[in-house]
C-alpha cells in the first residue's frame, strides 16, 4: 500500500507540472480575442490534455505492479 501512495503522490506533482506548462502554452499560443470570447477555454485544454497524460500514466502503472 505504501507504493501506491508513493505513486500517487509522484502522479499528484507531475500532473500540475504539467498543467502549469501546458496552461502556459495554450495562453501564448491562441490569439487574444478567442481568449476573450471564451475566457476558460485554456483551462478546458489543460485538463483534458492532463487527464489524458494522467490516464496514460496509470494505465502504464497498473501495467507495471501487476508483473511478478
């Protein structure tokens, strides 16, 4: 059990890594009038890219602690 929360809590770091980076991205990348028509249109992006990266990471995982 230790594991998984050890695991958990790298997972918890490395997704706000991410969702910082990403954030930062998307805000440079899309021009500033689809920013103000849609103001949470980049947080939208962010978390559907961090929970597809997160997903994939537990997937992998879950893959890894089952091999004896």
């Amino acid at each position: 059990h230790t594991s998984t929360a050890i695991i958990a809590a790298f997972s918890f770091v490395i997704a706000l890594a991410w969702k910082d980076l990403t954030l930062k991205v998307i805000n440079e990348n899309l021009a500033p009038k689809v920013l103000e028509s849609y103001p949470y249109l980049s947080e939208l992006i962010t978390a559907v890219f961090v929970t597809i990266i997160a997903i994939l990471g537990i997937t992998l995982v879950s893959k890894w602690a089952k091999k004896e």
